[in-house]
C-alpha cells in the first residue's frame, strides 16, 4: 500500500509540474485580447502561434513572444519596443515601419522579411537569420548583429550582402 502511495504522489508531481507542451506557454487570455483590440503590452505570447494574422499597427510594448511563430504576419507599423522576441520565427513577416527598439531577436528567423524603414536601434540580433531581409532605410544604429546571417538581405543603400557577413554589407 505504501508503495502504490508513493507511486500516485509521483504521478501527480509530474503531471502537475511536467505537463507536456505547457512549458512557456503563451497567456490565452493576452491573445485574445492581442487579436481583439491589436494592443497588449508586456503581455505573454510565448509560443503563440501567430503566422499570417493581421497585425498593422499593433501595440506590443514589452510583449513576451518567446519563440512564437509569426511568420508571414503583417506588423508594418507596429509598435514592438522592448519587446522579447527570442528565436521567434519572422521569416516572411511584414515589419515595415515598425518600432523595434531594443528589441531581443537572438536567434531569430527573421528570412526574407520586409524590415524596410524599421527602426531596429539597439536590438539585440546577434545570431538571427536575414538571409534575404530586405532592410532599406531601416536605423540600425547599435544593433548587435554578431553571428547574424545577412547573406542575400538588401541593405540601405541598395546593395546586397554577399556573403552574409556584417562588413559585406556595410559602406
């Protein structure tokens, strides 16, 4: 009996502290609001799969979007300062004219998105994928770009980096 006791306290420990797919988990409640009112900020989004929505103008100040997956979604104009977007997916993402100040993107995939005229001063992108971001008239003033792979993105100027490195691109 003592032994079947302790096998259910077990059970219970892991089902309550090891739920499969709960860990980082996005906040149901702060989506929903996200997608009613466009606007939440210092919200958790961790892991909210959020590819293709519509999200123009979006205040997301702060936000927690952890790994989420926003690929193809349209944040042009949006307001992300500070926001965590660690190993987020971006690839596709229209990112037009957003506030992405010091926002965390290591780790980001952010291929082929359209970052044109966004404002990415002091973002932390240090390891993000580019490859084909088109970044004309986007501040990138103190980003950290170390270990980002640039390789086919459009910069400023028009030109193309070749070979994925930071100095390729730069003039």
């Amino acid at each position: 009996m003592k032994r079947i006791m302790i096998l259910v306290s077990m059970a219970m420990f892991f089902g309550i502290f090891f739920v499969p797919g709960q860990a980082g988990a996005f906040n149901q409640a702060d989506l929903q609001k996200l997608l009613t009112t466009k606007s939440c900020t210092r919200c958790d989004l961790s892991n909210a799969d959020l590819h293709g929505a519509s999200l123009s103008h979006a205040d997301l100040n702060g936000a927690d979007l952890n790994g989420a997956n926003l690929s193809g979604a349209y944040l042009n104009g949006a307001n992300l300062p500070r926001a965590i977007m660690y190993r987020a997916d971006l690839s596709q993402a229209n990112l037009g004219g957003a506030d992405l100040f010091k926002v965390d993107l290591s780790q980001a995939n952010l291929g082929s998105a359209k970052l044109f005229g966004a404002n990415l001063g002091s973002a932390n992108l240090e390891g993000a994928n580019l490859s084909g971001a088109n970044l004309n008239g986007a501040n990138l003033g103190g980003a950290d770009l170390n270990g980002a792979n640039l390789g086919g993105a459009t910069w400023t100027d028009g030109s193309v980096c070749k070979q994925g490195s930071v100095g390729e691109c730069k003039r």
